[in-house]
C-alpha cells in the first residue's frame, strides 16, 4: 500500500526537510504532493551562485535552497506543484522513471492533454517541458521527485535562473535548459477556466484512484517536529545552500562615497583565495594587509560582517563601510 501525503506549508526547507525524513525512514512506499512559495531550488551538485541572478532572487525575495538530488536548478512559485515517489528499493533504471511519473501523465491525460514522460527527467505535453524530475537513493531507497507547472510566472522563472556569465565562472554543473510551458495554456476549451486550487483538487482525486482509493494524509506531528528540525540544522544554512566544494571564480564590482571597487577571488571549500582589489579609491595603508585578513574568510554575508565591522577599513579603503564590502565579497548576490 502506497501512503499519500499532501503538505500544509509552503516553506521549501521544511517541505525538503519532509521529503528527506521521509526518503531515508519511510517504511512503506510514499505519494506527496506539495508547493512552494517562491523559490530556486538547487540540484546537489551544483554551484548555486553560477545558476542564479543573485540581485534579482534578492530584490525579489526568491527563497534559494538545495535538494538532495542532482540535476538542475528549478524555479517554484504558487502555480507550481511538486510531487515525490518514494520507493523502498533502488530504483534507477530506464523503466523506473516512467514509472514513478505514471500518476501525474495520467492525471494530465484525465484532463485531454497529450502528456508523456520523455528522455532521461522531463514530462512534456504538447512538445514542451512541464515537469522536470530528478532523484537519488538514501539508504536503499528511491526518492523520485518532480515539478508540475501549472501557472507558474514563466517571466520570473527566466529571469531568476540567468545568472551574470561575467560575475561567476564555475566548474560546477550546470543547468540544461529547455523549452517550457503552462499547463493551464494546453488545457481543451471546456477546462480553459480551470484555476490552479481546482488543478490541485483535480491531482488529489486522480491519484488517490491510481493508488487504489486511498486517502491523503497530512504528516504525523512527530515527523512535523523532526522536519523542523532538520529545516534548521541544514536546509535553512548557507553551508548547506550556498556552500560548495567546487572551486570557482568571482568577479564583481561596486560603487561607494570613495569611488569604484573590484574584487576579483577565488573559493574552494567555501573559503575566499587568492583576493585582489582594484579600483579607484584611496587609502592610507596597503590593501595588501586588508586582503590577507579576508582571505580563508566564507563568502557568507554574516561571517564577513563580523570580521569586517571590527577592522578600520577606511584605512585601505577610504569611504567604504562593512555592509558595502560585505556585500562586494558575498556569493549569493
């Protein structure tokens, strides 16, 4: 008997946190639907600052988080729905994946779509991609997850996965991108008004009958307690969500009170290298003896300001203050 969960929140680190607890401990086979509000989340391997435009995520307050499975980076918004397989055996071959995607093709199907499940992680309908899908296994079993676009902001999501090719130079793997779209635009005439909490209530009842007419559930409270947890201790870190093992290199640049500044490093193992200044500015000391109090430093915003607030910058760089050069040697911006 399949389990089918449908997720109340719309935070995606604990829904991750969920999905990870559940990958690794379940013991019986899992169904669950679930959205985020928005947000990019990372495959495992990638260098999240090389697939992202870090300015744009931040003005718009795009939640960025990492999964545990590879592939490429995603966008969710509210006109999205994610679904998760988990299976209690590994799983990995050709045949699996059509597998784990038949509820959603054929919940699509039920509406008059031309839906199938195509290459190695893709559902497309009407020749374009509305659900791409990756997974792992934790622990001798298989988690196999997906997007459902639905009315999702295609022009938010081409916005946010363009990363700056000229700030970020990464080894890292990178995103395929292809061509998407709604399935609200490909639905017949006669469900052209269907809205994205009716599409929703449409998946619950189809996949409850393909599972055998069981019922969705929300989560156990004891669960609920560890995703929490888990949401804290890792999916809510920027170690966890920024932090990367593959070496790359940075370029940025800024204005301030006393004039322009480059910062050209280095980071491997998430630790800045190799720092060197530029620019027009003054100073009264060598900004040599600044840059080796930077060097060995995250990139994280937080961990930089403590060390820069207490520093007298404006000795190697007259009219810079600590949020300013904080800002300049963060990766996720």
């Amino acid at each position: 008997m399949t389990r089918l969960y449908f997720l109340q929140s719309n935070d995606p680190t604990y829904n991750l946190a969920v999905e990870e607890l559940l990958a690794c401990n379940a013991t019986e086979p899992v169904f669950m639907l679930w959205q985020n509000e928005p947000s990019i989340i990372i495959g495992r391997h990638q260098n999240t600052a090389a697939e992202i435009d870090g300015d744009f995520v931040k003005r718009r307050g795009i939640r960025v988080v990492r999964r545990i499975t590879g592939g490429g980076a995603v966008y969710h918004d509210l006109g999205n729905i994610n679904y998760s397989v988990i299976s209690l055996r590994r799983e990995w071959g050709a045949d699996s994946a059509a597998h784990f995607t038949a509820p959603i093709v054929n919940a699509l199907k039920a509406l008059g779509i031309n839906a199938e499940f195509s290459g190695r992680n893709d559902i497309l309908a009407n020749g374009l991609k509305v659900s791409g899908c990756a997974r792992s296994v934790p622990k001798d079993h298989t988690l196999f997850h997906g997007t459902l676009l639905f009315d999702t902001d295609l022009e938010i999501l081409s916005q946010a996965l363009k990363p700056d090719p000229d700030k970020i130079i990464s080894k890292g793997i990178k995103s395929v991108r292809a061509r998407v779209g709604n399935i609200k635009e490909m639905l017949p005439e006669d469900k052209a008004s269907m809205t994205m909490s009716e599409f929703t209530r449409h998946l619950l009842s189809t996949t409850a009958v393909f599972f055998g007419g069981e019922c969705f559930q929300q989560i156990p409270d004891g669960l609920a307690v560890e995703a929490e947890a888990l949401a804290n201790a890792k999916y809510r870190t920027w170690e966890w969500n920024y932090g990367s093992s593959i070496a790359y290199q940075v370029h940025k640049k800024t204005r301030f009170a006393g004039g322009s500044i480059h910062a050209d490093f280095n980071v491997g193992e998430n630790r800045i290298a190799d720092l060197r200044f530029t620019g027009d500015f003054f100073g009264s000391r060598p900004v040599e003896e600044l840059v080796a109090k930077i060097n060995g430093l995250s990139p994280n915003s937080e961990n930089l300001l403590k060390t820069l607030s207490a520093l007298p910058l404006t000795e190697w760089i007259a009219g810079i203050s600590a949020d300013i050069l904080a800002e300049l040697l963060t990766v996720e911006q």
